[in-house]
C-alpha cells in the first residue's frame, strides 16, 4: 500500500496523474487518494478528482478513498458519500489529535476511533476498512474485533535502543562483576576512566542539542559544540575498544560467570555493529515481540 502523506508541503504537491504513475512504478496493491486532515469537505472534492484521474485509464493498483471528519456523524457522512460515488476500498482518516501545547507531536484518540469504527460497521456492514496512522499493539484487538483490513503506524521506527545507551547497559552490568570478581588495576582504572567521558559526553550532547543555531552566532556556537561532542565520542570508542580487548583477555582465563562471558560478546557484537544497524535490530525486535506475536494463530506458527 502507497500514502502520499496528507503532511507533505504543497510546494512538492503531485497532480494525481503523477501521484498515480508513482504508485504503479512502485507495484502497489493500493493507493491511497489525498485526503485533508479533519474536513471532510475538502477530502470529498479530492476524492472526486481522483475516481476521475483513475477512471481515465486501467490502473493495476485499487484506489484507497479516505473519509475525514472531526465527528462520527461527519465521518458517517463522508463515507456515506463516498460509496456513493462507487468507492470500494475505503481508509478511515483524521483520528490523530494535536497534543495540547505542542506543535508537531500527535496522538490516537482511541475513544473516538472505537466510536467511528462502531458506527461505520453499524451503518454500512462488513466493507473493506483500513485505517490511516492509528495502528499500535493496543489496538490490534479493537481493530480486530471490527474487521479491519490494515492500519499503518510509524511509532514503530521510534522503537530502539540507541547504541550508545545500549554498550553503557552492558559496560555498567560487566563493571558489577569485576568489582566483585576480579581484581585487575588497568581494568578498574579504564572503568573511571569511561565514567568520566560518559557523563561529559552526555553533557556535552544535551548542550548541543539544546542550543539553537539561528543567527551566525548561534550557528558558530553550535558547530563548536558539535566538534567537542565528536572528539569525546571518538575518546569513548577508543576507550570501548581497550576496555574491550583487556575483557576478551581476561574471558581467555577460567574462573568468571557464565553471564561475564556473555556479556563481554554481547558487547563486542555491539561495537562491531554502526548505529544504524543496531536500530534496525532493536526495531525488528520490537516488531517481532509486540507486533507479529499478536498476528499468529493459537499454535504460534505463521501458516
């Protein structure tokens, strides 16, 4: 399924005809129209206009219409007109909410979204439903429970560890051991040593993510702290990286838990790997425990 995105700038605005051509370069099974968030007046003007452009030539894809609406009664209206005009593949819109006191970060109105799916169901039966940026693994029993086609969610790419977060766990549970189990001064004294940088770093990443860089003199500032911030992260990876050859060494030797052991490869794989690669795991981790869990049948095999 292919969304031109109801968020993007009217200065990259696409006519349909090229909007179109984009969902069949792509080899989508669906396409969605485009939709206004919460009017229902202005989406059913641009779903006339792209029954047109889809009816002007056979299109392999089949075209999502969308109903919007700030009520249930405007969303029973708008879908109601949009069977009308001979939709068979309709998307429910608009059950993002603005946060209060906040610009861009949005919200499900679950309450909302069972009444609309309740009152749709009730009135028009069991059609073909998907639902536009509400999906969550809380709501996959309400979406079941209506028979939803789909739903599209992208608080899932949000779901990671990030590396630096991640080899610091594994630092401070191998610090726990050593303290207990091994005495070995270069190792205690690197372990200072990267309790140091790790809490300038930190400072040093809040400071710039902090400040502002409109204006020369702001923008000057930042670049400043972003080149401090770089050289202690560089600091902290060569430091990870002695910390880490004295630990294999000492795994060579018998005598340390089961769990070190572990947990000195753990760290090893994770240094290995970039930041992008261990957000990637930790979204298919996410995916594969909140997500795809909920999708398998009672046996717990995908068939």
């Amino acid at each position: 399924m292919c969304d031109s995105g109801i968020f993007e700038r009217s200065s990259k605005n696409l006519s349909y005809a090229e909007l179109f051509d984009i969902y069949t370069d792509a080899r989508a099974d669906y396409g969605v129209m485009k939709d206004v968030l919460w009017n229902s007046k202005q989406t059913l003007m641009s779903a006339e206009t792209a029954l047109k452009e889809y009816r002007r030539k056979q299109r392999k894809f089949k075209l999502v219409l969308v109903a919007q609406g700030k009520t249930v009664d405007e969303y029973l209206s708008c879908f109601s007109q949009l069977v009308r005009m001979g939709a068979e593949h309709i998307a429910i819109g608009g059950l993002l909410r603005k946060r209060k006191k906040s610009v861009r970060y949005m919200y499900v109105s679950s309450e909302l979204a069972t009444q609309v799916l309740a009152a749709i169901r009730q009135e028009f039966g069991s059609r073909w439903l998907f639902v536009l940026g509400s999906y969550h693994p809380m709501r996959h029993k309400l979406f079941s429970e209506h028979d939803v086609f789909g739903s599209d969610y992208k608080g899932w790419i949000f779901n990671y560890e990030h590396q630096r977060d991640q080899v610091a766990k594994l630092h401070a549970e191998l610090a726990v051991v050593e303290k207990q189990t091994v005495r070995h001064g270069r190792l205690a004294q690197l372990n200072r040593e990267r309790e140091r940088l790790s809490k300038l770093e930190a400072r040093r990443r809040l400071l710039y993510i902090e400040t502002k860089n409109d204006g020369v003199k702001h923008s000057s500032k930042k670049a400043q702290l972003r080149r401090n911030l770089l050289r202690t992260q560089g600091e902290l990876c060569q430091l990870d990286g002695k910390l880490i050859a004295t630990r294999q060494h000492l795994v060579s030797r018998d005598g340390l838990p089961a769990t070190y052991k572990h947990a000195v490869k753990l760290l090893a794989e994770s240094l290995q790997l970039s930041e992008q690669e261990v957000r990637i795991r930790g979204v298919h981790e996410y995916l594969q425990r909140e997500v795809y869990s909920q999708c398998l049948p009672p046996s717990g095999k995908v068939s």
